[in-house]
C-alpha cells in the first residue's frame, strides 16, 4: 500500500470523550432506575423522563421517589449511623476508595454529566470531575485524624441533602463527603433534571465497599424534596433558590434539626490600585460567564480600590445589581476580618466599614450605572 493509500484509506480513532461509555452503562442498567437504599437500587416506580437537554433524547426514566421509599432511606441510614460513626479510619478507607473509583471513572463521570447537565466537556473532565475527586481525598483526611485533631466534635445523625442542577456531582461530593467523614450517615436527592450521575455513584459506592444504608439517593420533583425535608432526619443541607431555602426554614423552624443553607447571592469583585487591570478584567469576565452564568458566586459587585489615605482606609466605586445603588469603602483591614458592614442602603450614595479600629466616612466618587465595568480613579 503506498503512502497516498494509506492517508486516503485513514479514519478518525474513537474521540475519549464518546458517548459511547456512557449510554453503553445506561443500558446495562436497564435505562430504568429506582431509587439507591440500604445498598441496592430499588425496583423502578413511578418514572419521569431524564433527557438530554443538547438533543432532546430520552436517556433514562427515573423514579419519582414516593413517602414509602423516604421512609425506607431515612430508617436505613438510620440504623447504619452507630456502625459507621465508630472508626475514623474505617470511614477514611471508604472515602479514600470512592475517591480512587471518581478517578478511575473519571471519563465516564464526565461524558455522563454533560449528555445530562448539558455543560461543556471541557469543565466536566477538567473541572467538575477532578474535583469531586479531590474533595473526597481531601475528607478522608479529616476522617482519618478526626479523633486526634476533632475529638470535641461529634457526629450529628442522619444528614438530608438536596442539591440543584448546575454542578450535579460537584454539589453531591460537598455534600456527601464531609457528612461521611465525620460519621453522619446520608440520604441526598438530587435535581430532578440531572439525577444520573448521582445514581452512577451510588454504583460505584458498592465498588467502593460503602456499607449498607450510609448513603442513600432518593431521586424526584420538589414534592420529594418536601418530603426529605419532614422526614426523621438531624440535619437538612440544602442548595438552591432562596424562595425554596425560606420554606425549607419554616417547615424546619422548632424541630430541633440542623440547617445549612447555600442560596443564590452575588459576589463582590474588588480590584486594588496595583492591580493588572487587564487580568481583572479578563478573571471578571471568567468568573461571571462560568457555568454559564449558573453559579450561586458570581460576581455582580465590581470595585474599584484607591491607594491607602493617611487613615489608612480605601474608596471605591460601583454599583450592584440591587436597588440600593449604593457606593462602597473598604480598608484592607476590613475586608481580611471580614468586618465590612453596609451603615445606610437607601438612597445615600455612601456605604461605610466598621473597622475594628475606626469608622472612616472620607466623600464619596459617584457610581456608574453598571457594576460589571471596572473604572480606573
């Protein structure tokens, strides 16, 4: 064969990130799947689609948990909670082997989360994914020295968690690995629109050696989430609108459980004088058009930091993306104590920080109308 031949005859290699892998698992799975309790799937109930949000094909029915199957988590990670919380290093073995299966599954986790989440390859395999990991490895350390370096620290029981849709495994590993490390046992639901890679790991928690009952996936609408919630459980961890996280306060209000609460909110971005105004501008951009756009952090706020006045404090100018249109002073001392605090948000163009040593009330520049736009002095 001559070398014209061969380059006529050539074909594309199979690309790493084919789908292949992914919908290969999906039908060894029967394309239908129950709910994860006490270690094993359940028998598929009631299903709802699991689409591909970049096509519109159907990947997979998933249930829609009912009361029955929450009763059934809640009492199996109820009954594993003693076992679990006994041995620091048992629990470390654990996590360190889910950590070393995100690893090994890395590149099915990835393609799995985009066919799913519809974000691009390129942050589920370099993002998304290699984090989880890490988080994991990162836990099982904190499992590992908890009765040495946390021995005033107890577990508190039986964690529900629920998480959106915008970092589905990203979510679930903040979620799952510091409650496992320190003793707690779960029962997580994922969003409904993105339940696969959830249940993908709840596959690899019986390669892992998890035991039966620590963790639980529950998957289903908001009415599931509702149920979680008053459920028997010592702790709600929840992610998501702040509408949602109000009524999660209520219905939790005198029941004695635990709650923490990662609502939507907006981030401050504060460039100093010495900055490099072009990397700002650019780490702006990046950080607000992330995820597209689907971040509970990004930032709204841009401020712009002068030099230091003989009182040592700092102006700067912006406006956010509320209605206060207010502008903001720090002192770096303020912003490393995390001490800054708005004094009037009305109509006054002045915000001032209360600083450990003093309150600095130096005039004001006026604001531009878009917080976005970083301006020089």
């Amino acid at each position: 064969m001559t070398v014209k031949e061969v380059f006529e005859s050539m074909d594309y290699g199979p690309a790493p990130e084919s789908a292949a892998e992914a919908l290969a698992w999906l039908v060894d799975m029967g394309d239908r799947f129950g709910c994860f309790i006490d270690g094993a799937f359940t028998e598929p109930g009631e299903t709802f689609e699991s689409r591909n949000p970049a096509t519109g094909n159907v990947l997979a029915h998933v249930t829609q948990a009912s009361q029955a199957d929450i009763d059934r988590a809640v009492a199996a990670a109820r009954a594993a909670q003693p076992a679990w919380a006994q041995d620091g290093h048992a629990r470390a073995r654990v996590l360190y082997a889910l950590a070393r299966q995100l690893q090994k599954q890395a590149r099915l986790f990835a393609v799995l989360e985009t066919l799913d989440n519809g974000k691009p390859i390129r942050e589920s395999r370099d993002i998304d994914i290699p984090l989880a990991a890490r988080h994991f490895y990162h836990h099982a350390g904190y499992a590992q020295l908890m009765e040495t370096e946390l021995s005033g620290h107890n577990s508190m029981g039986v964690c529900g968690q629920i998480v959106p849709w915008n970092f589905p495994l990203l979510m679930l590993s903040w979620k799952i690995a510091p409650a496992l490390a320190a003793g707690n046992t779960v029962v997580l639901k994922p969003a409904e629109y993105t339940s696969l890679t959830a249940l993908l790991f709840a596959d690899i928690c019986r390669q892992a050696g998890v035991p039966p009952g620590v963790v639980n996936i529950v998957t289903g609408d908001g009415q599931v989430g509702e149920r979680l919630v008053a459920a028997d459980v010592d702790k709600i961890a929840f992610t998501g609108s702040t509408a949602v996280g109000r009524r999660i306060r209520e219905a939790t209000a005198g029941t004695g459980k635990a709650l923490t609460l990662e609502l939507g909110g907006k981030s401050p971005y504060i460039v100093f004088d010495d900055a490099d105004l072009d990397s700002a501008v650019e780490g702006l951009v990046d950080a607000i058009w992330f995820n597209q756009r689907v971040r509970s952090a990004a930032p709204a706020l841009a401020c712009w930091c002068t030099k230091p006045s003989r009182t040592g404090s700092m102006t700067s100018c912006a406006r956010g993306w509320t209605n206060c249109g207010s502008a903001i002073r720090w002192t770096r001392a303020s912003i490393s104590a995390r001490s800054w605090t708005p004094s009037s948000c009305a109509r006054s163009p002045k915000w001032s920080t209360q600083t450990p040593r003093a309150r600095h009330t130096a005039p004001q520049r006026p604001c531009r109308p878009r917080a976005a736009s970083i301006h020089p002095r």
